[in-house]
C-alpha cells in the first residue's frame, strides 16, 4: 500500500473504494467470467470487508442512540453492507459459488435495511414488510412482494415517485467539492434521501435474490463430461504418435476404416463374438437382405378359413342365388306374359282416370 493511500481519512477511502466497486461492476470491457475479473473482484471484496470492519471498530453506530445522535460526517457509513451487498450481487461463476454469493447479498441488504429501520429512516410500507419476516434473514418472495395485483400496483406507482424525487435530490452528490459548502442540515437531510433510495433499491434486489435462488436451487445438477477409458486400447497401432509437429493426435494421412482385431503382440483391440454355426454369418452374407413372406395372400385366407380364423359370408351366397333366379326369370315364357299383361291394365287405367281426378280433399 503506497503512502498516499495511507494517509487518506477514512471519508476519503470510504468514498474512493465505494467509486471502485461501482465502476468494476458497470466495466463492460472485462469478461465476469476470466481470470483478471476474479482477482479484482477479491480485491475489491477485501477492501469492503476492511472498509466495513473500520468503521465497527470505530463503533460510530449504536442500537441504542437516535438518528440525531450520530454526526453529519458518519452518515452515509450507514450504507458500507449496502454497497458490499451490491458487489456481492453482481458476482459469482457456477451454481454454487453464485447462490454463495446470494445468500451473502440477501443478508447484507437486509443488515442494511434492520439498521436503517433503527434510525427510523425506512417508511411505513417498509417496516411492515420487515416485521412480517417469519425468519428475519431468509424472507419468502410472498413476504417481499404483495399477491393483491391493487396493492401491488399502488406500491410500485409510489415507490416509481419516491425513487424520482430522491434522484432529483441526490444530483447535487455528484458536483464534487459543492457539498462541502452547504450547510450542515442540508447535507445531512440529502445523507438521509440517499439511504431512503438505497432502501428503495435493496428490496428491489431482495426480489430478484429470492427468485434466483428458487430458480437455482431446482435446477439440475451440471452434467460432468464422460472419459472414455481406453483400457484395452493400443494407441500406437491405431494411430501415429503426435509428432513436435502435430500435438493434436490426428495423422493428414488416409487412415483405414477397419483396424485389426489383435495388435502385432497379440493384445486384444476390440471386441468380437465367436459364432459357431457358420450358417449364420453365410445367410446373413448371401441372403435377399430382406424377410420375404412364406406364403401368398390366397393361401393365407384359405387357411384361415380352414383353421376358423375367418366366417365365409352368407349375405354373400344369397345375394349370388337371387341374381340366379332373376336370370333364370328372364328366360321363362309365362314370366314375360305376365309383366306385357300388367304393363297393358297400367295403360288402361291411365286412360281411364285422367290426371288430377283422384281425392280432392272435398274441393269438388
């Protein structure tokens, strides 16, 4: 650690790490997941935690003193487990090193808010969903957000407008050197808006926190990549041995597509089965390729008609003997004379009764 960095106040350390953190979490140019992004990331965990432990042991904070108590300057020490918190949120590779991490988020944010409702800083909606915890460090996203679709809405409109205002108020933290010239209650008052905002945020992420965490905890384990073992292989005789040339153990030459069953010292390759009957390989060598059937379709039917398997049709048989008749009909003499007889009366009859002449229904 340089000199200069020793001699900073604790003001000064505390606002230049807080500075830090906030920018490696926002850094777009370094992957979450490498090497360099990990060893900083540790770094900036250490310097938070040494932060945080400072300032206890200072023992600026009380349970037992009102927010009046504690002095302009050591205001905004309320928010250190909010800023750890954040980091901690925005970290963690793997399903179990990130619900590591969660969890420790979750219980600083909700540190942060038990002390702020000390001070009485948190509103009523607040300070109710805190009270309501079954268990103080571990809240059931039921606790956290509201079933009533009204009452949600009506939170989250409130909360928009609060979040809005705060922002107009906490731009003056952002002109530098300008704070210092205020008076003493207006910096105080914009201490106050800062960790009513801050507030706002953390039960945001206490949300998001819980609905991870669900979501991690039912997911399936990561599946771990299968290793061949190649026990009984011979890699010398399959392939080439990788040259200072080629350490990727693939030969540019053309290999064969069958390797040998034994190795030139007799070791087993690979795996085979002894047939006995050699009518098996021969039939499956010189086969059709195909199973092709035993029997036609005439003499399937008329087995099972034989077997019971199938009943013949009677509609069939009549319908066959009807046509007979009808055929037979046609040729019989009396049959002809008596249709030329009926066809005869059917004319007379139509001569004798005009058309229209039959029941009038009583119209004459």
């Amino acid at each position: 650690m340089s000199e200069g960095s020793k001699q900073l106040s604790l003001s000064q350390k505390f606002d230049s790490i807080v500075n830090e953190s906030v920018k490696l979490v926002n850094d777009s140019s370094i992957r979450k997941d490498s090497d360099e992004y990990e060893s900083k990331s540790t770094e900036m965990v250490e310097k938070l935690i040494g932060l945080k432990n400072k300032i206890r042991q200072l023992s600026l904070f009380s349970d037992n003193e009102d927010l009046e108590e504690i002095s302009t300057g050591d205001l905004k020490y309320l928010s250190i487990d909010y800023h750890l918190a954040v980091f901690l949120e925005n970290n963690g590779n793997g399903i179990e090193d990130r619900m590591k991490k969660l969890k420790l988020s979750r219980n600083l944010y909700l540190q942060f808010l038990y002390n702020l409702e000390n001070y009485n800083i948190l509103n009523k909606t607040q300070k109710s969903k805190l009270d309501n915890f079954k268990s103080s460090y571990e809240p059931k996203l039921s606790e956290l957000k509201s079933n009533d679709p009204v009452l949600l809405r009506k939170e989250k409109l409130d909360n928009f407008k609060l979040e809005k205002e705060l922002n107009e108020k906490l731009k003056i933290l952002n002109s530098g050197n300008f704070l210092e010239s205020l008076d003493d209650e207006v910096i105080r008052s914009i201490y106050v808006d800062q960790a009513k905002f801050f507030s706002l945020n953390a039960f945001k992420s206490l949300e998001l926190i819980t609905m991870e965490l669900d979501l991690l905890s039912n997911a399936p384990p990561p599946q771990q990549p299968k290793i061949e073992e190649l026990n009984s292989l011979d890699k010398k005789d399959i392939r080439e041995k990788p040259s200072s040339k080629n350490d990727f153990l693939y030969t540019d030459k053309l290999e064969t597509l069958t390797s040998p069953l034994l190795s030139k010292t007799g070791k087993i390759l690979k795996p085979f089965v002894l047939v006995s009957d050699r009518n098996k390989i021969a039939q499956k060598t010189f086969g059709t390729g195909q199973v092709l059937p035993s029997m036609s379709v005439e003499e399937y039917l008329e087995q099972e008609l034989q077997n019971g398997g199938m009943v013949q049709n009677s509609n069939s048989q009549g319908n066959n003997q009807q046509e007979n008749d009808d055929e037979e009909d046609e040729d019989n003499p009396l049959v002809a004379d008596r249709e030329t007889y009926k066809a005869r009366e059917w004319d007379e009859f139509k001569e004798t009764h005009a058309k229209g002449s039959g029941n009038t229904i009583n119209r004459g």
